[in-house]
C-alpha cells in the first residue's frame, strides 16, 4: 500500500499544560513547599552522558498493526516536527548502573541470558518495562533531576537514520492477500538468520548521525508507547483505534510488542515475530520546568 502521509507539530514530550493541571499544581504549591526542584536523595550519582539533538521534521512510520479491508497493512508516515531539544543518554544503560539500583533495593535483579563480563562497559539486559521504571524513577531521586523511558517517536527522532523502517512495501491487495503474508515469512526468516545474540561493551555498534550509540545493535530499547490496532476503512479513514497500555513497544533493529513485565523476550514473551535478542533501555531527560510536579502528581496516584 502507499503509505499515508500526514504532518504534525509535537514537543519531544509533550504539548502545552492542561488548564485542570495547573489548577491541581497550584493547589498542590499552595500545600506543600520544594515541588519546583528537588534536592538528590541518598548517596549521589554521577549524570549519565547524554546528546541533545536539536528540533527538526523528521518522517516516522506510526507504530502499531493496521488494516485495511480487513488485510494487514503498512502503517501511515507521518512527518513530524519537533519543536524543542530533545535530550537523551548516548548509551544505554549500564549493567552495573542498574545493579547499583539493585543494591540499594529500589530495584530487583536483572535476569540477562549473557552475565556482562565488564559490567561498567556492557549495557543492562533482562530487564523487564517495569524494571526501567523503577530505574528511572530511582536515577531521579538519585539525581534530583527527571528521568522518564522514551515514546517510540521520541527513539525516532533520536536515532535519525538508524531507526527501522517495519514496511513491507506490500500493496494491500485483497484479491492476492498471499503476496503479504510471504514478504512477511521472508522478512521474518532473515531476521532470525542474522541474530548475534550477546552483547557487545558500548559504542560497538558505532553511533548515528545524531551521536546516539549502539541502536539497532543487539539490545532493544523499551518505549513507553502501547501497542495498537487500528482498523481503516476502504479510503484509509480510521474506523476503531485500540491501545493496549501493559504491552509497550521495544525497539531495535526492528519493533517487538511485549508485555511489561518480560525480561527474556525469547521466553515467549514477544507478540509477533521474531524476538529481540535482547532487552534493556536508555532514558529521556525531562528538562521540562513542571517535570517535578508531573511526578510528584503521579507518585499522588494522580493520572497526569
């Protein structure tokens, strides 16, 4: 099918603040002092490195599964504008950054199929969506800073031309459905022949344009985006579009939908397809001046 093409403008994180939530800020500030910043809690941490990549169009293929005429299709591109700085970790998280998390309990054990031989240098794997939760929200104490896992577009946009393009490039023809389902099988298969299971210390994988290190190697990245189904209607207008908010997208040399809780993706905890090899992440800085408030709300129980 030829891909939908549309635009948007979207801040790296969000848009502007809902009216609600600033009411529900300003009570919280009328209440309580120190919500504007916050001071590290406990034994101090060093900020990871990072590249700030600088506002630009950029297209991206919408993730998720669409059909059509009842087919599966290629998602709809979309050229996006981001129009402020993104600011993300060059390289992934470590093995021993997450077992420092481990250590002081804000975190539990990650269960990597290849044990890092240099732990400082090897990116953390086996660990689950809710365990870089738990990483993010600790660095953030730990840093007094804001530190949140990337949307599937945020990863897109940080890793420029390194960022998989799913499509097969497969018209949706309804009288020859066979024509997908076999440019599918082929892809699938030579994603299976080309897996290098173990990974590999930081920067093997060399950078992108945008000095992000090692995407698309060997270790996917979780993403706070939930997978969705949408179905369109013969002229491509969207009829149902449903989320499924507790299997994210991780993303890699290709996408894989998997549950939260999944640390070993080859454990039957991918949806479709083949399996990453790996699963740890990288984290977004959220420079954004209501950021600690946002968690602050969200720690409240609040849904913000």
């Amino acid at each position: 099918m030829a891909a939908l093409s549309k635009s948007r403008e979207v801040a790296p994180v969000a848009l502007a603040i809902p009216s609600a939530l600033i009411l529900i800020l300003a009570g919280l500030l009328a209440l309580e002092t120190g919500l504007l910043g916050s001071a590290p809690s406990g034994s101090a941490v060093e900020e990871p490195p990072v590249v700030t990549v600088a506002p630009r169009d950029f297209r991206y293929r919408v993730a998720g599964e669409f059909f059509k005429n009842g087919y599966a299709v290629d998602g709809p591109v979309e050229t996006v504008h981001m129009s402020a700085p993104l600011t993300i970790m060059k390289y992934q998280v470590t093995a021993a950054d997450y077992a420092r998390c481990v250590a002081e309990d804000a975190c539990l054990p990650a269960e990597p199929e290849h044990v890092p031989v240099d732990p400082a240098r090897m990116p953390a794997t086996g660990v689950s969506f809710d365990d870089a939760q738990a990483y993010a929200a600790w660095l953030s104490r730990r840093t007094g800073a804001i530190w949140v896992l990337p949307t599937d577009e945020q990863l897109a946009f940080a890793a420029g031309s390194r960022f998989p393009d799913d499509a097969l490039g497969v018209e949706d023809d309804a009288s020859n459905p066979a024509l997908r389902w076999l440019a599918d099988y082929y892809r699938e298969t030579a994603r299976k022949a080309s897996r290098e299971s173990e990974p590999q210390r930081l920067g093997h994988f060399g950078e992108s344009e945008t000095g992000l290190s090692d995407f698309a190697g060997n270790v996917w990245e979780w993403t706070t985006t939930c997978v969705r189904r949408v179905t369109l209607d013969r002229r491509g207008k969207v009829i149902s579009d449903a989320s499924s908010c507790g299997i994210y997208i991780a993303t890699g040399r290709h996408r894989a939908a998997l549950s939260s809780f999944v640390r070993n993706p080859k454990g039957g905890g991918c949806a479709v397809g083949a399996p990453p090899d790996n699963v740890g992440f990288r984290l977004v800085k959220d420079g954004r001046w209501y950021a600690p408030l946002l968690r602050t709300l969200r720690e409240k129980g609040l849904d913000v």
